[in-house]
C-alpha cells in the first residue's frame, strides 16, 4: 500500500490541503480542500486598528481539509504544514492563544528597527542573524509589543505553521527554515543567538527568552495527532512532521536545480530571488544591498532578496474589480503581450508599492514623478508591472551573483509566476539568461518530498527530492532574445 502524505500549504490569499504518494519515481497529487485566506481589521493594542490574520477560520480550513483526505485516500503517513515567514501567535502557559497573528502588512512595526538597533548595531545584527531589514521581521514585531498585557501573559511564541502544528500534536517547537527568518537566529550555528536576544529584550522591555521554543531540522518527526483532535477527522496517531515549514524553504526544496551555476525565483505574491549556498554571506557589502540569509531544507543557505512580486498585479485585479471593470487574466496577459515593452517601468520595492489599494493609480504616479508613459489601459498597466518585476529580477540576480562570488547559468522560476508565459519571457530577456519554468506547485511539492525524505522513500536528501520534481514536472524553457540595451536604459530610469 503507498505511503499518503499530506502537505497542509497556507498562502497569503488562500491555503490548501493537498495529498501526493510516490509511484514509479513520480509524484502523484490531489487537492482535498482549498479555503480562503482573508485578514480582518480589529482593535488591537490601545485600540489601535490592527490587521490581522483570520488564524481560527484557516485552522478551521485545515482541519476540513485533512478530514477530507482521510476520507479520500485513507490513513495519512504524515502531515506537514507551511506557511509564510515572521507571523507568529502568542500562547499562554496553559496553552492558549492570545489573541489572533497580526499581518505583516500592519504598521505596529514603524520605529521599531531603529529602537532595536539603539541596542545593537545593524552591522552587528546583520553579522549574525543575517537577515535583511525588513520592519516586519519577527524580532521588530516583539519590540513593537513593548509594554502590552499580551506580551507580559505570553509563554511561548509560535510562528503560524509552528502554532499549527502545536494546535495537531500538543508540542511546541520552532522549525528551522521560519526560525531563520525571525531576525533572532544565528544563522551561521543554527541556534538562537543570546546576543541579539539580550538586545531584544532591552528594546522590548520584557523577558523573551521565555517564548522562544526549541528548534527542530526540516524532516523531523515532531509527534503524533493528538486524539481530541485527530479522532473527529480521522487521523488519530498520524505523525506530523516538520517540513520546511516557510514555504518558500519548501518551494526552494523543489526547485529542479542539478547543478551549482543555478539561480531561483519563487514567484507568487512575494518574489524570493537568489541562491542556494553551503554557507551564509555576512559582508558589509551584503548587508547594504539588503540581502537575507535564510536556511534551507538539508542544510543548505538560501540567499536571497524578497522583492514584491505579483502582489502589484493582484491588487490591480481587486481594484478594477472592485471599480465595477472586472478584468480576465488570461486575456489581460494576452493583451498585455501585444503592447510594447518598456514604455513604463517602476521600481516594484518602492514602499508606495507594499500596502493594499489602487496599484493602477500609484504606477501611474510613479511615471509621471520619472517622466515616462502614464500607462492608460489595463493591458498596459499589467505589462508596467510585469516588465518592472523583470527588471528587478535582473537586479538581484546581478547583485546576489557578485556579492556570493558565483555565476549563474540558468534561472529556474517556481511558483504561480512560473505558469505566467510572458513573465517568463521577460525574465529570461531581462537577465540574458536561461529560465526554466516549474513546477508551479512547488511548495506543496518540497512539503510533501520532505516528508517522503523523512519516512525513507525519498533517499539522497536534496538531490533526491529534485529528482522526483524532474521525473514529474513538464517543465518549460525559455530563451533570452539577446538585447540588452533596452533594459539598460529602463534600469538608468528608475535608477540612475
């Protein structure tokens, strides 16, 4: 009988149960449940309005889903749950959860790196965390906590998957890969660092060694579903594992690459775009282009840089939606194929870009500040932002590429942008460089790989899970057209 796993995936706008089993080297796959993800405005802390995310409907998503594949496919191997980076819960010492995750797109965080780093350097931080600044990383949302009754009544803090799998098995852990992206890990060690904690303490006010639970490597048995739990669904005693649970170590896992010259970009909402190394880059020089250091499945560095990604063309769609103008993806890609490229481009990471709201009306504000094309159409719009996304994928890429000291041969692209054909083309025209396209379920396939890894019927650890993606995944290549001058000059105008 084939092993079932069953990867527990949670995205920013909806999460998933799927369920996959090897059979002759392939991966077999199947959605049980998908369920919408939607954050909710409520008063937080002083009243404040807080965004936050609706953990107990995605809990209540999960559960359907698992019951669901039970039902499907019969008993489970195992689970494994993902999600994105830095969101956490706060449990108290009974178990309880204080209060629903705050979204990372909140602003609690303004003014809160600037206090940690009163207590330690930023070049120090960087030199052992190896993170990159980003306001909303983990260890700024606890200094921006200071002085809360939730803080002071905390005992553990569980990053969303964690805090799912504690809420399935009963034991709270930190699994590696989500842990890296804290800001309170030493990467190089793999341990939390008593450094950057004392520092954090200082800014918090509080004790936060407390809430920091023991971390665990990706493919580690973490315990079985508790009977309270696992009984209604179906799935008592079925053991739950610890993937990689940020999705994008998970996507990353599954990434085809067979060779070191290789380059990814995991493309969804958020564009993660790097490299996988043996060891983390912690110079000055990549601390000011603000690259991150985050661990990857089998031991391995993910170097990269987040780049917001195709959130500018998701909330374009909400805004024409909600405008009363719906608009067709499909078409608008096809349309936006026939309109010229670079007319318009925008810097994608420009802060204007990362809250919610009208995406159209902001890009065309940045090309008239920088003297371009105001894009009037739909279909030109979408064409801004994709041929912006391109060029700050050839940005980082660049960039990653000098600051590791390796070259890059190929660009593999994961993910939902991995199924955007003119993307795709854009990337590999914009980079000069080869781009592999797949698989786009990427992360529930590294979700459930590494649970095959650790049952034993995946062997060879990485290189054995990128081979099951190979023998399963068609994968689509695309070929740069050979110009660069276009998108020398694009670069010089939001640039310099």
């Amino acid at each position: 009988m084939a092993r079932v796993y069953a990867a527990v995936d949670l995205g920013a706008t909806s999460g998933r149960v799927i369920v996959g089993h090897l059979d002759g080297g392939r991966l077999v796959t199947e959605e049980t449940a998908r369920f919408p993800n939607v954050p909710v405005v409520a008063p937080g802390a002083g009243g404040r309005p807080t965004l936050h995310w609706d953990v107990l409907r995605l809990w209540e998503g999960v559960q359907a889903g698992l019951a669901a594949a039970a039902r499907r496919v019969g008993p489970l191997t195992s689970v494994g749950v993902d999600s994105w980076a830095v969101d956490h819960g706060l449990v108290d010492a009974d178990g309880a959860l204080l209060g629903n995750p705050v979204h990372y797109r909140d602003g609690r965080t303004a003014g809160a790196p600037a206090r940690l780093f009163g207590a330690i350097s930023a070049q120090r931080h960087y030199g052992l965390t190896g993170v990159q600044v980003q306001p909303f990383n983990t260890v700024f949302q606890l200094v921006a906590a200071r002085d809360t009754a939730q803080l002071r009544a905390a005992d553990r803090m569980l990053l969303v998957p964690d805090l799912l799998t504690y809420w399935l098995t009963g034991h709270a852990i930190a699994e590696l890969t989500n842990a890296s992206t804290t800001g309170l890990l030493d990467v190089a060690h793999s341990t939390w660092s008593p450094e950057v904690l004392a520092a954090a303490e200082a800014a918090a006010g509080a004790d936060l060694g407390r809430l920091l639970p023991p971390l665990v490597a990706p493919g580690t048995s973490v315990g079985p579903v508790v009977p309270a739990v696992g009984r209604p669904l179906g799935i008592e005693g079925t053991d739950v594992v610890a993937v990689g649970s940020h999705d994008t170590a998970s996507a990353v896992a599954a990434v085809p690459m067979d060779g070191g010259s290789a380059a990814y970009i995991s493309s969804g909402t958020w564009s993660l775009v790097g490299l996988e190394l043996d060891r983390p880059v912690l110079s000055e020089a990549s601390r000011a282009a603000n690259f991150t250091n985050e661990l990857g499945v089998d031991g391995t560095v993910r170097y990269l840089r987040n780049v917001n990604g195709l959130w500018l063309l998701e909330q374009s769609l909400v805004t024409w939606r909600d405008g009363g103008r719906p608009q067709d993806l499909h078409g608008l890609l096809a349309a936006a194929a026939h309109v010229p490229g670079l007319r318009c481009v925008v810097d994608v990471d420009d802060p204007v870009f990362a809250p919610p709201g009208d995406m159209p009306a902001r890009i065309a504000q940045a090309a008239r500040r920088t003297g371009q094309a105001v894009p009037a159409s739909p279909a030109e719009v979408v064409r801004t932002i994709l041929d912006s996304l391109a060029l700050a994928y050839r940005r980082a890429l660049r960039a990653a590429s000098d600051l590791a000291g390796r070259s890059i041969g190929t660009v593999h692209v994961v993910g939902g942008g991995s199924r955007n054909a003119l993307l795709c083309r854009l990337t590999a025209d914009a980079t000069g460089l080869p781009v592999v396209a797949g698989p786009g379920e990427g992360t529930a396939m590294g979700n459930l790989l590494v649970q095959a890894m650790a049952a034993g019927e995946v062997t060879d650890g990485l290189d054995g899970v990128r081979a099951v993606v190979r023998a399963t995944t068609d994968l689509v290549r695309y070929t740069p057209s050979g110009d660069d001058a276009g998108w020398d000059r694009a670069e010089e105008t939001i640039h310099g």
